[in-house]
C-alpha cells in the first residue's frame, strides 16, 4: 500500500522543485510532474514527488483526519 500526504506549496524554484508545507514540516519536492502549480495550490506528495493536484477541502480534511489520527 502507498500512502501519500497532502502539502501546501510554499513557494516553487526554478530547478523544477518545490518547497511545500505538510502539518508544520517544510520539505523541498519534486514538481516536475504537474504543471501550472502555484503557491497556496495543495498537492499529494509520494516519495519526495507531488503525483496530484489537490483542492484546497482535500487538503484539510486530510490534514485533520491525520491530526485525529496522531
């Protein structure tokens, strides 16, 4: 099984990366594989790689349900 955690994006580079923000804990990622991202844009994060645009709902509620969770 995969799991994968949702991030808000911070700000994006010019090298095709990304530093986003999941539940407190700024990370730099991947982007390459979406484009049009911009910063606020929620996004699904495995392995280091954002794989899905999400919605900003999405993005909350999967941060509370983990919140919940720990």
């Amino acid at each position: 099984m995969c799991v994968g955690l949702s991030a808000r994006v911070v700000k994006l580079t010019d090298k095709g990366t990304a530093v986003v923000d999941a539940s407190g804990a700024k990370r730099e990622i991947s982007a390459k594989l979406l484009d049009g991202l911009e910063p606020g844009d929620y996004v699904m994060v495995h392995a280091g790689t954002a794989i899905a645009k999400i919605t900003d709902d999405d993005g909350h509620e999967t941060e509370n349900l983990l919140d919940h969770l720990l």
